[in-house]
C-alpha cells in the first residue's frame, strides 16, 4: 500500500521523487511555467501585456513576438527569472525546495543538489523571495490582530568584544527590528524591518494594518500605549502571556520560525537582505495550507512584473551589508 505524501492531513503534499517525476525536461518545466504565469492558454507580452503575440518557429532569439511593440519575449521576462540561464527545471526544483524546507535551504545546500555556483543559487534564492514582497495594496487585516516585535542579528562584524562591552543598553542593542502583525481571522501575516520601534513606527504600522474598529493585541511595550482601536495586552515583563483573548503567541510562533532559520539553515543575516529573509517565511506562512503543487504555482504566479536585477539586488539601501550572526 502506497505511502501518503508528506504534509498535513488536511492538505495534498508532494514527494520529491513525485517532483522530479513532474519535471523531467527542461522542455515539460518550461510548459508548467507557461500555465502558472498565462493561465487559460492568453499568453500576454512581458514589456507591454498586449494578448496579440506569435510563436516564433525557430525559437530565437525567443519563442514568442509581440505585434503591439514588436517585442520578443518569453515566459521569463518581467519576472525574476529574466537573463537567468539557469534551465527551467532547476528552477521549478529549487522553487519546490524552498517551499517545502520549513526553515528553508541555505545557498550552499542549493548550489549542490542543483550543480550550480554558490552565486547563482544565492541569487536565485533572493529572487524567489521577491515573489513572497508584500503586495502594496495589500490593505488592512479586518481582525482581530496581533502585533509583535523581535529583534535580528546580534555581533557586529570586526568588532572586539572589548568594543563590543562599550555598548550599553537593553537586548535589541546592535540588532535590527522587525514588526509584524497577525489577523487570527485569516491567519495571515505581514511582516517588515524597522529603523526604530518608537511609538511613531509602531502604531504607524497599526493604523496601516487595520480598521478603526479592529480589535488589536499587543504587549505591554509603552509605545503601543494610546492606540485608538479597541486594544488589549499581556504584560510580558511579569510573565504574563495569555489573558483571556490577549496574546501574541501567533506572532511569537512566527518568529520562532524565523530564529531558527536563522541560527540553523543561514547562521547570519545581514540587515541590507533581512527584509527579503522575512518575505520568505511571511509568504510560505500565508499560504500553508495550500496543497504543495498549489503553494509552487501561487509563487510562481506571483513572478510577473517581480524582475531582479543583480545590480539592484546588491545596490544601497541604507542598512548594513554586514553579516550578522
């Protein structure tokens, strides 16, 4: 008797043998990518969106043309596999992988079960978290919500410890902070990485997370103290963590993941990429309890119009490209 697929019960998982069985050419991957992002058989253009597009007998300089801007494209432009020579199938295991690791897969694990560069698999995996970046439109949660926030990193690169002594202050010294919020009607979660936790930045992101009429829940932090909406805390600094409804423990859970991705599949973050780290474990918890194949083609999906450039990838953004572990 055949043995059920991994998952939980109420959801269809999928082996990696059944995976590679899927996807045994290029050719068939390249096929599956094409349903996910042009669903319905209405192949649109990458630079324009026009519906009025040819296939391209010879397949160069890509398989398709666009009659509107005379365009060639292919199922890779305007999505973060555009340039990329990586094959498609390696693409669609490397998606598998990512999804169904709960505390995801290192580069340096990526690069040797797919027989690609380190660089190649760190980049690849970046541009698979970009899929996960919170839309901006997402909107507000209707509720009730949580509110939560932990703190990333820790020592500080070339850093003595006798320098590092002179740093004073409580825990999230020399650690870059990230809120998040949790709709237990929904169980979805939005995440992202602060410059500060003051009262400003915190209740900012309240007001931008809910209603008016939300219910929210949050610690006894002082700069949650005021909020307009209906609000309720648990004063964790007496060990107090559950009072009636008021708890926090959805999005305590959801750092914990995080934590242990950190310490046991990446061991160090550096502040500049935090961001895209929490978009990964934001998306796979927003859609978990999707079938594995209906979780691959959601992110898929979620490609058009997500290209990534390396040099934008690696570009400024204000925050420290030091690792941190």
């Amino acid at each position: 008797m055949p043995q059920p697929a991994p998952g939980r019960s109420h959801r269809e998982g999928m082996t990696l043998v059944e995976m590679m069985d899927m996807f045994p050419t290029d050719e068939i991957a390249t096929k599956w990518f094409e349903d996910c992002i042009w669903p319905d058989g209405k192949r649109t253009c990458g630079k324009c969106g026009s519906e009025r597009t040819s296939v391209v007998k010879s397949g160069k300089p890509m398989p398709y043309h666009c009659k509107d801007c005379r365009s060639y494209f292919s199922v890779k432009t305007n999505t973060p596999m555009q340039a990329s020579n990586i094959p498609m199938r390696k693409w669609a295991i490397g998606i598998y992988l990512c999804i169904t690791s709960l505390k995801s897969v290192s580069s340096m694990k990526l690069h040797r079960d797919l027989g690609i560069s380190q660089k190649a698999a760190w980049f690849m995996m970046m541009r698979i978290r970009e899929a996960w970046a919170c839309d901006e439109d997402s909107g507000p949660f209707d509720g009730p919500v949580e509110f939560d926030e932990t703190y990333m990193g820790g020592k500080r690169k070339n850093k003595s410890n006798a320098e590092r002594k002179k740093l004073k202050g409580r825990g999230p010294v020399d650690m870059t902070a990230v809120v998040g919020a949790k709709c237990r009607a929904t169980n979805k979660v939005e995440a992202r990485v602060v410059r500060s936790t003051d009262k400003i930045t915190l209740q900012g992101f309240v007001d931008e997370m809910t209603n008016p009429d939300t219910v929210v829940y949050t610690d006894d932090a002082a700069a949650y103290q005021g909020i307009p909406n209906p609000h309720e805390t648990v004063n964790h600094s007496v060990s107090q963590y559950v009072d009636g409804m008021a708890h926090t423990n959805g999005m305590e859970s959801f750092w914990s993941m995080l934590k242990r991705a950190h310490k046991g599949t990446f061991h160090k973050m550096s502040p500049k990429h935090l961001q895209r780290y929490v978009n990964e474990f934001e998306g796979k918890h927003n859609i978990r309890n999707s079938d594995t194949l209906c979780q691959m083609r959601d992110t898929v999906a979620r490609f058009v119009g997500r290209n990534l450039l390396h040099r934008d990838l690696v570009a400024c953004n204000g925050l420290s490209s030091g690792a941190r572990s």
